[in-house]
C-alpha cells in the first residue's frame, strides 16, 4: 500500500507543474499485445495489457508537450527447463512521464520514463500457484517509446513499447532479465465542459 502511495504521490507532484492540468484533459488508455522478459532463452513471450489515466502536464507549445499519469500493466513470461514449464504474471502500478510530439496530419510520437512498482508475482505450473514475488525487485524502470495516430479530438490509436532498464532478478543470478511490453492502445479523451 505505501508503495502506491508514493506513485501517487510522484503524480500529484508532476500535476503541480501546471495547475487544473487534470481538469483540462483526461485521457483514458487501454491496450493488449506481447509481454515478455529478455535475458535467459528460457522466456517466452506470453500476452500483455496496459491501462491508463494520464494528462498533460507541460505545454511546450501547440505540437509538444509533458505528459503523465497513473497506470497498470499485467506482463510477465512463460518459461521452459527441461521437461517442465509455466508462466511468471507480474502486476505493476506505474508512473508513465511522455514527452509527446505531433508530428503531422495526426501522426504523434512519444518518448519518456516510466517508474514502476510491482504489486504481484506469481509463478504458475503443474496447476499450482506459488508467490514469486521475493524472486524480483519491487521497483522497475523502462522506457516507453510509441507512434500514434489522433483520429479525432476523442479518439486516438497507437503502437507503444516499454522497454525494461533495470535487472528484474533479486536471486543473485548472473543473467540479467529485463521487462519488456508492446502493445496496440486505443486512447479516448475526455475534454472538461469549460476547459479549454
């Protein structure tokens, strides 16, 4: 619980950089699409999901600006040794920061950071559930880097990675596994009646 308070905590910081920022705009983020974590060839790619509130919270100018929010992402991996399998499920609560850019007719790009905090882990095989989450470190950073296109002023569609920066093992394994996440988002805008 404390650490959700910290992310929200870290967002409500950022919104301080322009006030009713989250009054103005609120865009709401849905997408699905592959998962996985590099590192041990014994990962395979499972699927993925990601949602999200997020608003502008710096206005550079008419094409540019900061955005941020809160979100969720399910990913994790499948995994093989030997004669045995299952599927790792990570749960994370993260802060997305997007320096997002039009950069014709519709078409936008985004780049930024995106701390996150892992809110479960659970190793899944032989029809048993057991809790991994002491195996992997609570905090993860990636870098997310999308394209999009803005259909109209409620309705835009994209492409984001999420690439892992930080090593996810906490066993003291020599491999170095690292999230990452890909996904097709669907983004809906909400435009506060007397904003502008």
């Amino acid at each position: 619980m404390k650490k959700v308070i910290y992310l929200l905590l870290i967002f409500c910081l950022l919104q301080s950089f322009k006030s009713n920022a989250i009054l103005t705009e609120l865009v709401l983020i849905g997408g699905i699409g592959a998962a996985g974590i590099s590192g041990s060839e014994s990962w395979k790619d499972p699927v993925g999901v990601q949602f999200a509130a997020v608003t502008k919270i710096l206005e550079i100018n008419e094409k540019s600006s900061v955005n941020s929010g809160i979100g969720f992402t399910r990913q994790g991996a499948g995994w093989e040794e030997d004669i045995y399998s299952g599927r790792v499920n990570l749960s994370y609560v993260n802060v997305p920061v997007l320096y997002k850019h039009e950069i014709s007719r519709g078409f936008y790009g985004e780049l930024g950071l995106q701390p996150s905090l892992l809110l479960s882990a659970k190793d899944k095989y032989n029809g048993m559930t057991e809790d991994y989450k002491d195996s992997v470190k609570k905090f993860d950073l990636g870098l997310p880097i999308g394209v999009g296109y803005k259909i109209n002023d409620q309705l835009s569609v994209g492409v984001r990675a999420t690439f892992g920066l930080t090593n996810l093992d906490n066993t003291g394994s020599e491999i170095s596994d690292h999230n990452y996440i890909v996904v097709g988002l669907v983004k809906y805008s909400i435009n506060w009646p007397g904003k502008k």
